[in-house]
C-alpha cells in the first residue's frame, strides 16, 4: 500500500498513527499500541474496530454496476466530479503548497469515480472506503494511486484530522461531523445525489424506488451544521438501453434489494427498444464551516 496513503491512516480503535506492520511487507497495518488490522489478499485492509452493521452491497450488485458504468453510461458524473475536485485541489495547493492531495471516496463502491478524479489530478492519492467486500476488491485495483479499507462510514473514519483535500460522496450515506473532521479546511466535500425525475421512465414502468422529492433539503439538513454549500449543478443525459442494459442498470442500485426477480425480468422484457432513460443528478460543491 501507498506509504503516502498509510501515513493519513489512523487506528479505528485508539486513533494513533497506522503502519507497515514489518518492513517491506503489506500484509498487516499496525498502531503503536500494537492493534492490527489485516490486508485482504485482493488489496483491501480491514479498518473495521468491530462486527461490520451490514454487508453492503452484493456480488451480484457490484458486477452489474462494473458492467454498466464500463460502459459509459455515468461517465457525466466522472467528468462534473473530475472538474470539481480539480478546483478543489486548487484551493488547497494555494493554502498548503507541501501537501500531498489525498481524496477520500466515501462509499466507494467500485471506485471508479474515484479513479477518474485521480486520473483528472495527476499527482494525488486516493482512498476507497466501503463496507462491502465485493466491491472493495474492485477498488483496489481502480486506480495504481488509489487503496481501499473497509470501513464504516457512519462511524469514526480511520483518517487523520483536515487532512483530506477532496471527499467524494456519489449515491452514499452522508456522516457530515466526520467529513468534517478529516477535511483540510481549504478542501471540498462533493456529493452527488439522484433529481426527482432520475430514471423516471423505469420507475413506474418497473416499480422501482422512487426519488425522494425533498432530497435536496435532507442533504442540506444532514450537512448543514458543518458545511455550507458553495455551488450546485444539474447535470442530464438520455441513454438509449437495451433491455439487458436495463437489467443491469435495476441489479446495481437500491431496488435490487425491493423487487421480483422474475416479475422484473418480464415487465423490462416487455419495454420496446431502445429504452430511454433519463440519467439526472445534482452535484453539490460543500465547504466546511
């Protein structure tokens, strides 16, 4: 693992500083009061301080969101997120030129948000945290600068206080005390969220979750103690799917979890081709308080 990203790591059991467990080795992270936290062959290390809530997101689901978002399909939020985290960066450069930039993707899934602002940036680092083991071997191989630890975001995050020059916070729980405390006062915490009428053809076609019409102002509820919002920005697209694009567009999301296999599967059997599909979603730009 990245010695530049080890070293903002912190103990989730005491919060002292997390090292290379031997010299040479990343097997294992150790504090020095000897609490130590194992590095999962496929990259991941185990930041958890106990038994982790739930298990996050499937197998199942986190293969059918690889697939579609390789194809291209979101790569508007990769962009707006890039942009936006690139500016943010800026910010912090200008405030503390010797610090190396660090983004925190929090609820990372595959990381491939994560990746697109770390190939935007060029020369920062980049860590993944999820609670979902699926999805954390993908993003440990999503980017040659980035690492992934299993961790839950709604408690103590294992990182170093304000140290952080970017948050990225795309279709995931929000813990706005946390993202506070390990961001760089300079930094940016950028979330993403759905707009009312994101995938708003599937939802009654398929019963699928609808949209919370006040998620704006409960973002803005959760976040608002610690940060102020700066900018916000819509941004839209309309996707031509075919009907396996569908399905795996249902399998990667939250209604995975609310709907009939086989009832599903025949009701998007029944959609004329091409589908079309609204992609909507707000990107927020948030400045701590």
């Amino acid at each position: 693992m990245d010695a530049r990203i080890v070293g903002r790591l912190r103990c989730p059991v005491c919060a002292e500083p997390l090292a290379e467990a031997a010299a040479g080795t990343a097997r294992a992270l150790r504090c020095p009061r000897r609490h130590s936290f194992d590095v999962a062959r496929q990259g991941y290390v185990n930041l958890l301080a106990g038994r982790a809530p739930h298990a996050g997101d499937t197998a199942e689901m986190v293969a059918a969101r690889a697939d579609f978002l390789a194809a291209g399909h979101y790569d508007l939020i990769s962009s707006a997120l890039a942009a936006a985290a690139t500016d943010a960066v800026e910010r912090v450069r200008a405030a503390r030129p010797e610090a190396y930039p660090l983004v925190v993707d929090a609820g990372a899934g595959t990381g491939r948000y994560l990746a697109a602002v770390l190939a935007a940036l060029g020369d920062a680092v980049g860590l993944a945290l999820d609670v979902s083991k699926p999805a954390l071997r993908r993003a440990a191989r999503a980017h040659p600068r980035a690492a992934a630890a299993l961790a839950d975001t709604w408690q103590r995050l294992p990182l170093a206080d304000a140290d952080a020059a970017v948050v990225l916070n795309v279709f995931a729980p929000r813990n706005g005390a946390e993202f506070h405390r390990i961001l760089a006062p300079e930094g940016a915490l950028l979330t993403v969220t759905p707009a009312t009428d994101h995938l708003a053809e599937l939802v009654g076609a398929l019963g699928l979750l609808r949209v919370d019409p006040d998620k704006a102002d409960r973002v803005a509820e959760s976040l608002g103690g610690h940060f102020a919002e700066a900018t916000a920005a819509e941004h839209r697209r309309e996707l031509a799917l075919t009907g396996a694009e569908v399905a795996t567009l249902v399998g990667m999301g939250p209604s995975a979890w609310h709907t009939d296999p086989a009832g599903l599967a025949a009701r998007i059997t029944a959609l004329p081709e091409p589908v079309r599909v609204t992609v909507a979603v707000r990107l927020a730009v948030w400045r701590p308080r």
